[in-house]
C-alpha cells in the first residue's frame, strides 16, 4: 500500500498522509470479515 494507489492518493492531496494507517485498517477488517477472496467491486457503491 505504500508504494502503490494510497501513496498516490497522498501524493495529489486526496487524502491526507495521517490517514493512510486508518485506511489499511478499515481494509485489514473488511478482508477479516468477508475473507482474502472477495471480490472489492462487491463493496463499491
């Protein structure tokens, strides 16, 4: 992740640099509740 799409998302301003490790958590639980294997796009609005 820090080399990759959140590093860019700091890089333009889009989120902020502190929010990075909020974000890897919010994805850590969303893998711990719907497993390694789902897909992402189920989660997109």
């Amino acid at each position: 992740m820090n080399g990759g799409l959140v590093a860019n998302l700091v890089g333009v301003g889009a989120i902020d640099a502190d929010d990075d490790d909020t974000l890897l958590g919010e994805i850590m639980r969303l893998i711990r509740k719907h497993g390694q294997n789902a897909p992402a796009e189920e989660f997109l609005p």
